[in-house]
C-alpha cells in the first residue's frame, strides 16, 4: 500500500531544527576557508590580473623556449603553462588554498585546534600583518619556499598525527617546492642537515626516519626538475646558473674587479678591456644594458665567469668570508615587501605579447600595468612585524634551551631559525641581499609566534584543550 507523502509539518520540530544546525554549522566549516582564500587573493582580485615580477617572462618563457635558462624553474615554468588558458588564476587560487590548507593542518598537528575558523583567522591575521597575500598572489615561486619548509616540518616530525593522504600531499609539496627554485633546494636540504645533527650525537629532536623520509621528498623534487628540464629544456641537467649568481655578488662586493687587476696580465680574460667600467651591482651587470651582453650573456662568459669565481675564492679567502658574512647579515635585515614588482617590467611583458598575445590586452588593464600599485604603505608595517617576529622566534628558543624542553613548537621554532638563516647565506652571501628573498619567509616566524601564543593560552585555559582536542590521525 502507498505511504501519503510526508509535509514539512509532519516532520518533528526538533529533527527540523538538528538539520539545520548540521546545515548550517557544515557552511560555516565551508565559508571560513573560502573566505581565507578570498583574503590571500585581494592583491590580484583588487590587481584584475595576478601580480607580475621581472622575473616572471623568464618562467612563462620556459615552456616554449627549448632550452634552459639560469634560475629559472622548468617545472615551475609548467605549473604556470597549466593556468594560461584563464589568464593565470588558477595558479594564484591553487597557491591560495595550499597555503590555507598547509595552515589549518599544521594547527591541528600542533594540538592547536582543528577547527576552520581557527586556521582562518590566522590566515587572516598573517594576510594582514606580512607579505602572505602579497606572495600568494604573485606568479613567483617565492611562496613555496614557505609552504615546502612547513611541510617539511610536518613530514619529518609530525607524521604519526597525519593522514595518509595528507602525508602524501605535504611529500608532494615538499618536492615541488624543491624543484620549483634551487634556493629553496638548498634551505630544505639545510634544514634537514640541520635535523641530522643531533642524531649523530645521540640526542634526537625528530626520528631518523623522519629525516629519510624529508630527504625522499626533497630528492624526488631534484629528480622532478631534471625531468623537466629534459621534457622542455632537452637536457637532463640541473638549471644552469651555478656560477653566474656568486660572481655577481662578488662584482657588486668589488672582488672582480680586484682578481682582474691582479691577473689580467698573466691571462686574457674577455673581461680585462672593462674591467674599470663594470656596472656597480649584479643586477645591472646580468640584466641590464652590460658589457655582459656584448660579450654572449651566460652562453659567452659562463665558462670566464666559472674561472674567476673560483680563483678569487682560492687568491681572497678571508676578503671572501667577510663579504659573505656582511651580505648574510645585510639579507636578515631585509624583507620588505613588493621587490620588482611594479610597472617597468620589460622583459615579463615582451614574453606575454611574444608568447600569449591574446591575454596581452587584458594584462596591460591590470593596476599594476597602469603604475597604480604601491607599496610604500604595507613597508610601513611589514619589515617592522619581520624583525619583531625574527627577534621573537629567537627569544622562543632561547626559552626552550633554558627550560630545557624541545617540544613540538620548539621543533618548529627551530627548522625555521635555521632556515632563515640557511636563506640569508644562499640568497644573499651567494646571489647578493634582496628585500625579495627575506620577504619570501618573513611570515613564518609570525606564524611561530602565533603558534606559540596559542600554546600558552591554552595551558592557561585547559578547557581549549578540551574544545579542540587533536582529531585522530589514521594509522600508517
């Protein structure tokens, strides 16, 4: 016999209300996120376009130029390729919800609340203190040098509180982020070194197998470039630009025009007829109107440049280390926001009309284009909060040795430390300081503080730890 169909009135009042509170807690979990993904992408919704930098066109280029280029990404290179069709956007949005996800997980991982709005007040808040947005919306690598170190973190000495699969994504992450810049490369690599040293002395602050399982991801990004590069570069070689980049710091540092002094005499360096007349920084000399285009680019002087890199380290050593402390120093002190990021981006634009023409009009409408971008209010606030947050992180482990406790914040506290530092000396003792590289990881050690003042208000408030309890973890 048929049922009579039932009417919104026959259903009792109280499962009515259950649902709708199910409905409507399960839009918040939904709206939090989305809304925090929202907030990293103001910069390029308010841009119309996602943000360029004059190190963009080298990137866009890589998948239709069949060679390769110094420091410049193939497999980054990729990643952009996937978003042209829509002008870009879904590599912004995809760094926008790694970023917001990598968050959220590392919270929960922390025992510091899994909750969605959590995450998402504290991607808020780091979008509104630091150069978070600023990253996230910029077709740049420069983000994935702190995605992949926190995923590292979470990979090598929380993997007993992740899921499978998000162990698997964050093992992703951690290789893309290693082949995506060979800067990056070296800070994993040095964290993990890092991570290896009190192993050897037999007083671990993460398992062993965690670091073996950190050194699979950051080798598979290594083997993820290369193939890469033989896909669309037809070499199966790391990204070229080894030597180029020291022997632009040391010419800004003085020490070319030094070794061609002393040798020009004895060996006939292409080099020797200017070397009174070299620009004064790297960047004018690689990328400007230089000598180093009359003489071929990297093709021309690579081999040259090799060699007087590696003289003047063997004939300076002491004049070697102390313009590479200096310039270490000087890269810890600089991080604002925004660097190359403006309106004069010659090279960038000419890939776009060269290789995308018909995403060219609507590019040149964007406000960066139109020279109606600025950052001279955020550099107001972001190199403030950076020093404040590094000289915080600082004062965080230096209460964990004194309380004689590593714990898991402490843990954290130090991968960053040490990546800070691994940065400064790569980015700026090898290439020469740049706001740019500093600003790329200024965000974490905010986030270690925040992390941190969590912790503590829990401790104070034990019933949070009873609200937002650690979720369990599948096995494996």
């Amino acid at each position: 016999m048929a049922q009579p169909p039932v009417s919104a009135s026959d259903v009792p009042s109280g499962a009515a209300g259950s649902s709708l509170a199910l409905a409507a807690r399960a839009a918040a979990r939904i709206a939090a996120p989305v809304a925090a993904v929202l907030v990293l992408l103001v910069p390029a919704m308010w841009n119309r376009f996602p943000l360029l930098q004059y190190d963009t066109g080298g990137y866009i280029a890589r998948w239709y130029e069949p060679y390769l280029v110094p420091s410049r990404s193939t497999t980054f290179g990729l990643f952009l390729h996937l978003g042209e069709r829509l002008d870009y956007w879904p590599v912004v949005i995809v760094q926008a919800v790694l970023t917001v996800w990598t968050v959220a997980l590392l919270l929960r991982v922390l025992g510091l609340g899994g909750g969605t709005r959590r995450a998402a007040m504290m991607v808020v808040a780091l979008a509104g203190l630091t150069s978070l947005p600023w990253l996230t919306s910029l077709l740049l690598t420069d983000i994935f040098a702190g995605l992949g170190l926190l995923a590292l973190y979470m990979l090598v000495a929380r993997r007993e509180a992740l899921r499978r699969w998000e162990a698997a994504l964050l093992f992703g992450l951690v290789a893309f982020a290693a082949a995506s810049h060979t800067a990056t490369f070296a800070m994993l690599l040095a964290v993990l070194g890092a991570g290896l040293m009190p192993v050897l002395v037999r007083r671990p602050v993460v398992p062993l197998r965690g670091l073996a399982r950190g050194l699979a991801a950051v080798a598979v990004g290594a083997l993820l470039l290369l193939s890469t590069n033989l896909a669309l570069g037809r070499q199966f070689a790391w990204t070229p630009g080894g030597f180029t980049i020291p022997f632009g710091r040391m010419l800004q540092d003085g020490i070319v025009a030094r070794y061609l002094d002393d040798h020009c005499a004895k060996v006939a360096y292409r080099l020797c007829p200017y070397r009174h007349d070299l620009p004064k920084t790297a960047d004018d000399f690689l990328w400007g109107k230089s000598v180093f285009n009359q003489l071929g680019r990297f093709a021309g002087l690579g081999d040259e440049m090799r060699a007087i890199v590696l003289g003047s380290l063997a004939a300076y050593p002491w004049r070697q280390i102390e313009t590479a402390a200096a310039a270490m120093g000087t890269q810890l002190a600089m991080n604002a926001s925004g660097e190359g990021v403006h309106d004069k981006l010659w090279h960038t634009y000419g890939i776009i009309d060269r290789f995308v023409p018909g995403m060219a009009p609507r590019m040149r409408a964007a406000r960066q284009q139109k020279g109606e971008m600025s950052f001279e209010a955020v550099n107001l606030l972001h190199p403030v909060v950076a020093t404040l947050s590094l000289l915080g992180l600082v004062g965080v482990m230096a209460w964990s040795v004194r309380r004689r406790r590593c714990d898991d914040i402490a843990v954290l506290a130090g991968a960053i430390g040490v990546a800070v530092l691994a940065n400064a000396f790569v980015c700026g003792a090898l290439s020469g300081p740049h706001d740019r590289y500093g600003a790329r990881i200024a965000w974490l050690p905010t986030l270690v503080l925040a992390a941190a003042a969590l912790r503590a208000y829990q401790i104070r408030v034990p019933r949070l730890q009873n609200g937002d309890a650690l979720a369990p973890a599948e096995a494996g």
